[in-house]
C-alpha cells in the first residue's frame, strides 16, 4: 500500500549475526510487549528470508546504521549493496576520539563508496564521549560542509546512567551546526517532546520512532508530532532485529498518522534526507 524506506536496520549479515545468536530472549520479549510475533528471519538469522520480509512489508530500501559496540564499522556492510543493489544505505561508523584518522575515514568510505552519511554513538561505543564534546566537533564541521547526514542513537537504553543533560548536549550540536542534517534513532525517548522542540526551530534534526512509538508511554506524542509540526520530519525505522519488520509497518499504517502524511512518513522524507 506504500512505499518505504526503513531507517533503522541491522540485518542478519556481518557482526551484526551476534545479535541473532545472543538475543533471542529479547525478540520474544519485545514482541509479546507489543503484541507481535517473532519473524523467521528473526529465528534464523536468514539474510534471504529477511529480504523476502522487507518485500512483504513494502520496504525498498533499508538503511544500515553500523554501531562500533559490536565491532561494525561497515567495510563488510557495502557487500550488501552488491549482493542486492538498490536495497541498502549504509552509515559507516565514525568514532571522532580518532581525530585526524576519523576524518581521513570518511574520505576514504568516501571515495570508495556512495554513502549518504555516517553513524554515531556517542554514549554507547568503547569509548564515549559526549554529544557536544569538542572531540566531535571537526567531524560534525566535516559532515555539515560535505552535506552528509550524522545518524545517532539515542535513548535512555544507551546511556549507562539515566542523563537528561544529554538532550542539551544534543541541542548544542544542533545550534552550532544548524546545516547538519541529524538523524536521532530510537525516537530521542523519554526526551522525545524535547527533540521535537528542537525540530520546531530547526529543520534539520530528524526523528526515527521504531520501537518507541509503538505502544510505550509517550507513543501518542509521535503520531501527533508526525501528523502536525513534524511532518516532514518523521521517518519510519524498525529498529530490526528488535522488531518484525512486517508486523512494525502494519502497525504504522494504522496507528493514527494521517493517510495524506504516510507517504512522507514512510518514503518521502527519509527519499529527500538521502537525496535519491
């Protein structure tokens, strides 16, 4: 019924096939949560079949931010765009604590491949760092310049300790880098209203509901937000493998976002953000 760009996906590929053999307890907790089942590619670790799911819920493209906490960086990621051309973006993880040798990275995912921008996250990798930590700052100036997104996590699941300075910090990156395109996954939650603060003055800060915009505490406020002063803001992600991405889009398409929005939702704006 529409078409889509999922923005938030770790497929069964890579390093990233430690979640699929670690964490099967959690896929059966979070889809008796929300009310959902377990896929088969979920269960097995398929790449094949989760492609075959991606076609069943109407998802083109699925977008691969790497995460350096499992040891993704994401030269093994471009395979994917061989094996199924035109099905997936990857971000790259960056770490700016690597300095001069970060930025040299991006040139090289740069000159190699087509990427659209890199992954980050700053709470969560070996070394963390804060958002606003100067450290970061000569990537961000970089990614800004070069007109490349920054995709973050960020959620109370990523901090080791429940911090709400980090959405000021969060803030401050935006106010100094107002041509950055941010990308915030897992829905910037519980700190979402706050994010979607910053969305109202700035259109270049994107939010990623996945999981929490579900059924959770504060769910309602994304529909709303989507419907109204976040418009063309709003991207669909699942969060796969933590969801199903099948039974992530059905729910989508009738959890309150209006039909005349679901398009931007679910294609238009992640389409203009990557510029395909």
């Amino acid at each position: 019924m529409y078409r889509k760009i999922d923005f938030r996906v770790r497929p069964p590929f890579g390093n990233y096939m430690k979640m699929f053999e670690n964490d099967q307890a959690h896929f059966a907790r979070l889809a008796d949560a929300f009310d959902m089942t377990v896929s088969q590619s979920q269960k097995t670790g398929s790449l094949e079949e989760f492609v075959k799911e991606m076609d069943q819920a109407e998802i083109e493209i699925s977008v691969v931010p790497c995460r350096k906490e499992l040891g993704v960086t994401g030269d093994d990621f471009f395979d994917l765009t061989k094996r199924y051309p035109g099905r997936f973006v990857i971000f790259p993880y960056i770490d700016p604590t690597d300095g001069e040798d970060a930025l040299r990275e991006i040139d090289r995912y740069r000159d190699q491949w087509d990427i659209r921008g890199v992954s980050a996250e700053p709470t969560y990798q070996p070394k963390p760092y804060k958002f606003d930590d100067p450290v970061a700052y000569p990537m961000y100036e970089k990614l800004q310049r070069e007109g490349l997104a920054l995709f973050v996590s960020y959620s109370a699941k990523l901090l080791p300790i429940v911090d709400p300075d980090t959405v000021r910090q969060l803030g401050t990156v935006l106010h100094d880098f107002p041509e950055l395109n941010i990308v915030v996954g897992h829905g910037g939650w519980p700190w979402h209203l706050e994010v979607m603060a910053m969305g109202f003055n700035s259109p270049n800060i994107y939010i990623v509901p996945d999981m929490y915009g579900l059924t959770g505490a504060g769910s309602q406020d994304y529909v709303k937000s989507a419907n109204t002063l976040m418009k063309h803001q709003m991207l669909f992600g699942t969060a796969y493998p933590i969801l199903n991405v099948v039974d992530t889009a059905r729910f989508y398409e009738t959890c309150g976002i209006k039909e005349s929005v679901l398009p931007d939702f679910f294609y238009n704006n992640a389409a203009r953000l990557l510029k395909l």
